[in-house]
C-alpha cells in the first residue's frame, strides 16, 4: 500500500481539479495566462485542514496526468531509442510520431504544443497553492507538514516542470504568480540562474527520505537531484560547464547514506516498487485511484496482450530500434526488458508453458527488425522489440508501478560523467567504479565483457552503457544532445540541424502571446 495523501482523497482531489479548472487560466490554454475567472478565494475556501492539503496535493497529482502520455513521447520518440511505426495494430497520429522520429516537426504539432500547455498547466496549480497559501492561518490546522514546507515543495514542483521546459524549449517564460498576462521570454540562461537560485534557497524547507509524508514528495535529496541534473546540462544550457557544481550536488545523495542501489537491475521498476532502496524521487500511480500509467497497453503486442498479461488489448505502439536493441550483449541481463524471438505465455488454469498465437496461426514471433516506419500493413505486424522494464501485473493495465524520476544509479553514473569530463573526456579510477557498481548486478560474477577499465570507459561507451541502463526512463534525449550525437543520422532518419535539440513554441502559444520570441529555425 503506498503511503501517500493523495491516493486516500480521490472526492477531494475531484472537487479541486473542478476549482483549479474555474481558478486557473492555463487549463487547455494556447498561451501562457493566468487569469483568475473565478469567485473561488482563500476567503471561501481554504478553512479547513482538507481543502488545503487537497491544494498542496494538487500539482503532484497533476504530474500523472502527462508524464507517461506526453513527456515521456516528447524525451523518447526523438531519440534513437523508442519508435512508433505504422502498423495494422496501431496508425501514426497524423504522422506526428513520424516527425519526431524524423526530426521536422513543426509549430503546429499538437504533442509538441500539449507538453508546453502541460507544463504551464502544473506551473500554474503550484503558482496557485503558492499564492493562495500565504495569508492563510494554518496555526489550528492539524496539517501532515508545515506551511514553510508545503510551499517549498509546490515551488519545487514548479522548478521541475521549468526545468523540462528549459531543457526541450529553450527560452520560455517565467510566471511565479496566478494573474499574469502574456509573460515575456526569458533567456535560457536567465531561466538556469532562476532554477538554480529558487532550489538552493527552498531546500532547507524540506524534509528528508524516512521523515513523516516523504514518500513521492520532493525531499532535499530530490532537490538535490533536481539540481544535479540542471548543473550536469548547464554547458548545453548556458555555454558554461557546471561539472564541479553537479558532482557536489550527487555527493550530498551518495553520501546521504539514505540511499542504495537495488541488489537486481529491475528492482526499481517493479510492480509495487515503493520500497525500492534506490529510487530517490518517483511519481505515484495505482491501478484504481492514480491511473494513467498504461505502458503494458502502450508497448506490448495485441496477440500477447490477453493470453500473457490478462489485459484485453495491446498497442504494440512504441519499440525500440534494432541499433538501440543491439547496444545490449547477450550476457546483459538488461536484455531481458525487451520482448524478441519467440513469445510464450503460462497458462493460469494449467500452469503450462503455452505458444503466443498470432494473427496468422503461428507462433507469435517478434523481431528487432522493423521493416519500416511509416508503412500501415502486414509488413510491420511483428517487428520492433517490446520493452517490459515495467513489471507487468497480470490483469492490470493500469499499472501501480511508480514511475522513477530519479534514482540513485542515475546519480552515481552522472559523478562519473562528471569526473570524466573534468579529466578531458578520459576515464578515472574513481568513474570506471561508480559505473561499474551501478553495471555489476546486470552480470553474473566474472562474465565476460561485465565491468570497464580506464581505458575500455569513453564518453561514447558511456553514453552507450547510459542507454542500456536508463532506457525508457526519459533520459535519451537529454543524453543525445550533451554527448553531442542528437543530430546523428539513424535508423529511418537523415542528419538533422542543431537546431533541432530544441521543440519549437508552439504556433497556438506565440499566436495567444505576442510577448513569445519563437526559437531559431522555426
């Protein structure tokens, strides 16, 4: 059972999404305004201990509505790691996914504009928390943590969902408080100092990983963390390395002591994973009360989804690259997530190893090879390997796995990107151990080829092992584009411009903003 507020309110939780609705004028907005439409005030509704912890819960509850159905397309499609070919089980969407495979999307792209109205969105609920919070008496509230806190933590939900935005955008808008009409665009290097002032100053407000409510809330370790990622990418976001800056911030988790890796590669993404060791901030799901979470639908195949995993229908929308599937060596046991070969299902009334049936009668076999990504037929019915890093309930596809945001291998990987960095792009003793403690539980003892040396760790084979161990976590992208090969041509795609490594403002928000400065090449 998780142990987190807003699972145990879900009557609650309606009647603020009603509020916010009417409260907050980003909610399906084309351009980045916070009108107040509403009569609702903190004069009428924030008297009781239950409306404002409904409040404070709100811009969590929020992140899974988009993180899986929209960041993840927008951190993965564009990568070389997840496609979504045409097929007869599932059409591309007007192409869009084409595109960002691709690389020429456009400004009129509803993905690219539902994942900045989405981030705006969230900024907005924690802009109205703040904002509504500050002149309440909460004295005789019997809250689960202290008003300082609750603050901190929508502010560092703010910072995250500004973070995805200085990341895959650029230059955008800052908009700290509900009533802000066409905000201008603010330099992304403004955007970085901004991010990096407001987390320093609201991480001693928080609490710490073990303290009372900690569980999917921002900690001081996942601000930390937060911060860890945006000094590890300032060169891509200011011109300016922030190496140094980025090991202290991983050493104050590794040297937490709250933390540790999971005995088993997969541990974290287990099914009921809220125990992981490892995981340092997630975003909770559950199959009946935080749904959204339906990767199991999204990525396995339609002839395996009923026989293996109980769910009436599978996608099989989003593989993975056959240059990307062949990063993993046979005696990885990373390779394992992926669905290739074969497929067989255990009977749950005969408890029999049975065939996976197809379409056509035989044997359900899937290759890595996709045949091609835009044709709509036969062709493509069984190719594209599967992930299942995810554990799969039977039966469930509305899957209570949390979804990691960051975790501690993560962490240990980047210190050693750092170091690296730091030593002219060469491998130190102390970077080749941080890696090959997070790889070690990916081989048995002594296999072949299952720990780097000094001179067997580049960069290139760091962003390599970096795909192995974080595939499908939102991190490719991101990846791609600070070791500098997001423009590399791939599979089914030509070499791209740099400009590229930035998503264009949408054409709804610049046309409902004339403050908006579009990025160059759009």
């Amino acid at each position: 059972m998780k142990k987190i507020k807003f699972f145990t309110k879900p009557k609650l939780l309606l009647g603020l999404v009603m509020l916010t609705a009417a409260a907050i004028g980003v909610v399906s907005c084309n351009k980045v305004n916070e009108h107040v439409y509403s009569q609702i005030t903190t004069s009428n509704f924030f008297q009781t201990a239950s409306q404002v912890e409904s409040a404070y819960v709100q811009p969590y509850s929020f992140i899974a509505t988009h993180i899986y159905q929209v960041h993840f397309a927008l951190a993965e499609f564009a990568t070389d790691e997840a496609v979504c070919p045409e097929r007869y089980g599932y059409i591309d969407q007007d192409g869009m996914w084409n595109r960002l495979h691709q690389h020429n999307w456009t400004t009129d792209d509803a993905w690219i504009a539902t994942e900045w109205n989405d981030m705006y969105q969230a900024i907005g609920y924690a802009n109205y928390f703040i904002d509504a919070i500050q002149n309440v008496d909460v004295s005789k509230m019997d809250l689960p943590v202290s008003k300082a806190q609750m603050i901190a933590e929508a502010k560092m939900i703010r910072d995250l969902h500004y973070y995805w935005l200085l990341d895959e955008f650029g230059n955008v808008p800052i908009v700290e408080h509900i009533g802000v009409v066409n905000p201008p665009t603010v330099a992304r290097a403004d955007v970085y100092a901004y991010l990096v002032k407001d987390i320093n100053a609201n991480m001693p407000q928080l609490s710490h990983k073990g303290d009372a409510n900690w569980y999917g809330h921002f900690t001081q370790e996942a601000a930390h963390a937060l911060l860890a990622k945006i000094y590890l990418n300032a060169q891509v976001f200011t011109g300016t390395q922030q190496y140094a800056a980025c090991i202290t911030e991983c050493d104050a988790i590794i040297n937490s002591g709250k933390f540790s890796l999971d005995a088993t590669w997969d541990a974290p993404f287990l099914a009921h994973n809220e125990n992981s060791a490892e995981n340092i901030f997630v975003v909770p799901f559950d199959s009946q009360h935080a749904i959204g979470f339906n990767a199991a639908q999204q990525q396995i195949h339609w002839d395996e989804a009923p026989p293996k995993y109980g769910i009436s229908d599978g996608w099989a929308k989003v593989v993975s690259q056959e240059s990307f599937y062949d990063l993993y060596a046979k005696n990885d046991l990373r390779i394992n997530q992926w669905l290739v070969g074969p497929q067989t299902y255990v009977d749950q009334t005969t408890g029999k190893t049975e065939p996976v049936i197809d379409d056509d009668g035989n044997q359900l076999t899937l290759t890595p090879q996709i045949q091609s990504l835009g044709e709509d037929g036969a062709d493509n019915a069984y190719s594209g390997a599967a992930n299942v890093k995810y554990q799969i309930e039977y039966g469930i596809y509305n899957m209570n796995n949390d979804l990691v945001v960051f975790r501690l291998g993560d962490i240990m990987d980047m210190k050693a990107e750092c170091e690296m960095r730091q030593n002219g792009g060469v491998a130190t003793a102390d970077a080749v151990g941080l890696v090959n403690q997070v790889r070690a539980r990916s081989f048995k003892p002594g296999a072949i080829g299952s720990t780097y040396t000094t001179a067997t760790l580049t960069l290139d084979e760091l962003l390599d092992e970096r795909g192995r161990e974080f595939s499908y976590e939102m991190k490719r992208r991101e990846d791609m584009i600070r070791f500098g090969h997001f423009n590399d041509a791939w599979w089914e795609k030509p070499a791209t411009d740099k400009h590229y490594e930035l998503y264009p403002i949408p054409y709804s928000a610049t046309t409902g903003n004339s403050a908006l400065k579009q990025n160059p090449g759009y």
